[in-house]
C-alpha cells in the first residue's frame, strides 16, 4: 500500500517556523538539526518537515488559486481554535459548520504558519460528516 506521509515545506525564515511548531501548535518534533532540517508530526501518520530556502528548491511562483493546505480531522476544532487564537496564529477562517454542498456537517477553521501554509482543522458535526470524513480519508 502507497501512502503519503509528509511534507517538505520551505521557508524563507527556517527559524521562525520552527518556533510557531514546536510553541504554538505544540507539535512532537521528531528531528531536529539546526538551520537545516525540522520534522513536526502533525497527525498521527502525517509530518511537516521545515527546510530554509534554498535556491536549488525556488518559491512557486506559477501556481493559480490556492496551492496546498493540510487538513487534520479531530474530534472538535473549538478549544483548539481559542487556544491558537491566543496564542496569535493567523486565522484564515474561523470555525464555522459548512451548511451545505460535499462538506456539509463538516465544522473547520484555517490558519497559516509564518511561512505561509496553510492548515485545516476539521471536525465532524453530523454522522454524515463524520462517515464522509472516514470514506474520502480511507477509513471505511
């Protein structure tokens, strides 16, 4: 079985993202060596891992609309909502239940670390949701 299991996610400022994993989200770091690469564990099957730029791996510049977030499924998104927005997280969205189209019943926010990706918090608020959730992410 092929599985996806990381990230690379490059970053301009190495430093500052390494800082927003481990003391705002409160990651478990898995590796760690200093202005070279991070590994952050983000869910349970799923890292983050934090490069500086460099210029063999340049910025996308060509990409249209929104490139990429990382959705994480818990079992509700408030309190750690509050405890992001606390913390100063940049809230792209806040929670809200989608009302309606493929993800109604879905209840989701949106922030954005220092280096500019995006993360999805989202929770189940119906059993429909809850049964698409665990369909579309091969639970079920």
């Amino acid at each position: 079985m092929m599985r996806a299991n990381c990230i690379e996610h490059h970053v301009d400022d190495f430093e500052a993202e390494v800082r927003f994993f481990r003391e705002v989200l409160g990651c478990p770091e898995n590796a760690y060596v200093p202005n070279t690469v991070a590994a952050f564990k983000v869910a349970d099957n799923f890292t983050v891992i934090v490069l500086p730029r460099d210029p063999a791996h340049p910025a996308y510049t060509n990409l249209k609309g929104e490139t990429i977030d990382i959705s994480v499924d818990l079992p509700e998104v408030d309190a750690l909502y509050e405890k992001l927005k606390a913390k100063g997280a940049a809230i792209r969205q806040p929670p809200i239940t989608q009302a309606t189209g493929v993800a109604a019943g879905i209840r989701n926010f949106y922030f954005e670390t220092p280096g500019g990706l995006t993360i999805e918090y989202e929770a189940p608020a119906t059993e429909a949701a809850a049964q698409l959730l665990k369909t579309a992410f091969g639970g079920g």
